[in-house]
C-alpha cells in the first residue's frame, strides 16, 4: 500500500524510470487536468477483454469487450441484473472472472491486482463499513488501511464530511445511520484516499433529493479534477448531465457506447432514457 495518496501516484512512475511497465502505466503520472480532462480523454485506461462471468447457470457477464478512457465520466448502464456490479467486481479484484482478461493502467487485473488496489475507490453497491465505529472512525480506518499519513488523512476525512455536510453524522456510530446516510459514507470511503480511478457503484440510491443534488453536484467535480469515474446508476438523467460517453449493458453484453448525444441522434430520441428503453426494451428500475 502507498504511505499517501500522492505516493500512490508516483510509484508507477519509478517503475516506469526501471522501464519495467507499459506507458499506460506511465499516463498514470500525468499531472492533473484543469481542463476536465478532456484533452487527454483519448487514452484507455481500462481495457476489458472478452470477460466472462458465469454463475452456475447464470451468465452475469457475457463476453464484454469495452475501453474506458483517462479522466473519462463514464456512465455504465443497464437493467436490473445486466451484469454492472459483477463487471465492477471484476475490475476491483473482488470476484475472479471466469474467462477474459481486463487491465487497469496497464495491469493485469488478475496478476497484479494489489498494485491496482492502490490507485482505485470503490464505492459498492452493498454497503461496507464498520457498524460499531463512528463515520469519522471509519473514514480513518480505511485511510491507513491505504497506508495514508496521519495529518493528511485528518485533513482529508475533515474536507469530505465538510463537503458532504456530514460534520455532525460523523461523529455518531454506522450502526444507526440510516440507508442514505450509509450510501454518503460508503462515497466518502471509496474517495479517502483521493484515487485516480473510482468505481461507484449507484452512489446515490436512498439519498434524499437534497442529498443526492449535492452528491451529484460532487461527482461532477471529481471529473474537473481528471479522475476516471466508472458509474452505474439507474438516474439515467443524471447519467445524461454527467457522462462524457455510457456503455449499455445488458444480458451481459454491451448493446450501446457512445456520448450522450451521440446515442440520442443515432436512435433519435429525445433523452438519454429514451435511448435506454429503446434498446433494452425494458423499464427502468429505480434503485437496487
Ligand atoms: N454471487 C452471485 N451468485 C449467483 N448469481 C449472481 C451472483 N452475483 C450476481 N449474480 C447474477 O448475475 C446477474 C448480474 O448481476 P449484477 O449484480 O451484476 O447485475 P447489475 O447490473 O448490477 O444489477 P442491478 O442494477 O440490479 O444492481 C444477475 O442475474 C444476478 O442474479
Ligand atoms: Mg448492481
């Protein structure tokens, strides 16, 4: 694990002097964007090969073949039980896959997946966090578990609840938060370390619309700050207003990629959701 955010961004980059990773791996080293990150948003970050996912008699993940770019908002989308939470799984080294192969940054998801836990959040679809510790408790919890420096983390910890308007929630223990509450927490753990790459997985569900605006709002700017987001949601507007380009899952297969706008012309439709519903043929269901 890195000491500090900062380091984590820099140990690719002695490996890189030791000429002993791809350039990828190099790009990770880039000085922030200022820009939205659109200047660099040309180079894949994450290379997903043929993965395969398969459940007993359920193929969750279908042969998915997909480039997520750097400092790219990507919205990933699909129908209940499309396969998006496997697919993150997958790529955070949480469930193994069946077949195919996915790199982040230029490594191996299966080889090297510890040097990947370094520069990515995560922020699950299931809750996970320490009921019996407060929410500050458990921000700097899994601050060290990152290996972060003691004051940065404290700095850190504090500059989220702030933003979040967590301040006095975070002194109270997980156990009693309620789900919205529990759904802030899990994104301020997924983003404790100040990753390059984060997967958030339906960030908002059970937020109010207060809470959600302001999420939404926050998410945003982690573009602005050249992150890579990966983000499923079922607020298929907010997807829309957000994402640079949405893959469409469904059965396992990516049935759509392309910008918001692209999508709306190609099928003609006057919103994103339209788009969906077009090619999945399904409605959408709120929440999980
Ligand atoms: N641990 C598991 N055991 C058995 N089947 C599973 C498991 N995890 C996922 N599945 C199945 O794999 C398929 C894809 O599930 P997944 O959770 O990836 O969908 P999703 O797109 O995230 O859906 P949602 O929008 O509801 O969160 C579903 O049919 C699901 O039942
Ligand atoms: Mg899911």
């Amino acid at each position: 694990m890195a000491s500090t955010s900062t380091r984590s961004r820099e140990r690719p980059l002695d490996e890189a002097q030791n000429n002993t990773v791809p350039a990828a791996k190099e790009e990770l080293q880039a000085p922030m964007h200022t820009d939205g990150g659109k200047a660099t948003q040309t180079e894949p970050v994450i290379v997903i090969n043929d993965l395969v996912r398969k459940f007993d008699d359920v193929t969750a993940v279908n042969g998915l073949n997909l480039e997520i770019r750097r400092g790219e908002m990507f919205g990933f989308l699909g129908p209940n039980g499309a396969g998006k939470t496997t697919t993150i799984s997958i790529l955070c080294g949480l469930l193994a896959p069946s077949a195919g192969s996915a790199q982040i940054a230029g490594y191996d998801i299966g080889k090297e997946s510890k040097k990947i836990k370094e520069f990515i959040g995560v922020c699950p679809q299931e809750a996970s966090v320490f009921k019996f510790l407060t929410g500050m408790e458990n921000l700097i919890l899994f601050g060290k578990l990152h290996g972060m420096d003691k004051q940065r983390l404290k700095e850190r910890a504090m500059e989220l609840v702030e933003k979040a308007d967590f301040s006095e929630a975070a002194k109270r223990r997980a156990k009693g938060y309620s789900g919205g509450m529990m759904r802030q927490l899990n994104l301020m753990i997924a983003l404790i370390s100040d990753p390059e790459i984060v997967f958030l997985d339906e960030p908002t569900v059970g937020m109010d619309a207060r809470a959600r605006r302001r999420t939404w709002e926050y998410i945003g700017s982690l573009k602005d700050q050249g992150k890579t987001v990966i983000l499923t949601t079922h607020y298929i507007e907010e997807a829309q207003a957000l994402s640079d380009r949405v893959g469409i899952i469904d059965y396992g297969e990516l049935i759509g990629l392309g910008s918001p706008e692209d999508l709306m012309a190609e099928h003609e439709a006057k919103d994103l959701e339209s788009v969906f519903l077009n090619i999945t043929g399904r409605r959408i269901a709120e929440g999980s």
